[in-house]
C-alpha cells in the first residue's frame, strides 16, 4: 500500500491493506462523525484498520470496538498505539 495515500486519507503513517484503505473512512469526515460522541462512551463495531476508532477515541470518553478478522484487530492495535490513544480504546474480537 502506497504511504503517501494513507497519509493523505488518515493523516498519518499508519499500516493499511488494500481492504482496510478501500472501506476506511477519510480522516476529516472521522473526525466530523467522531465529534458527535464528545465524552460518551461508544461501542464501534466493524473496527477494521482502527481508523474511526482513532477518531472517535480522541473525542469520546471511552471506546469499545469489535472485529471479527484477527488481522484486522492486529493492525488496528498497531495504529491505534500510533495514534496514542490505546489507553481510551478496549479490544473485542
């Protein structure tokens, strides 16, 4: 996967397959739908590359994700502890 495009759509260097760039959502529009969630706690499902999870950690109280594919939750973890919110995340697989 080409960095530059991943920086470009999530704001960082963060680790993204072909699938996770593809259905991750930009950065910008992340961050408008995680502003909503301002001190809640959320339950995010379909967590895929951590990227709205990301987003919505920064706002919200705490967040609680599920995913399905191990591969998926191990580069979400990845970019999660990139992001620096790991602390404000909890892992359902």
């Amino acid at each position: 996967m080409d960095k530059e495009r991943i920086v470009a759509k999530f704001g960082d260097d963060y680790r993204a397959s072909d699938m996770t760039y593809k259905l991750g959502i930009d950065a910008r529009f992340a961050d408008h739908i995680a502003s909503r969630f301002t001190g809640r706690v959320v339950l995010e499902t379909c967590t895929g590359g951590g990227f709205t999870t990301i987003a919505l950690a920064r706002y919200a109280r705490h967040v609680f994700t599920a995913e399905i594919d191990a591969t998926r939750m191990d580069e979400a973890k990845y970019n999660i502890a990139l992001a620096r919110v790991e602390e404000k995340v909890t892992f359902l697989c």
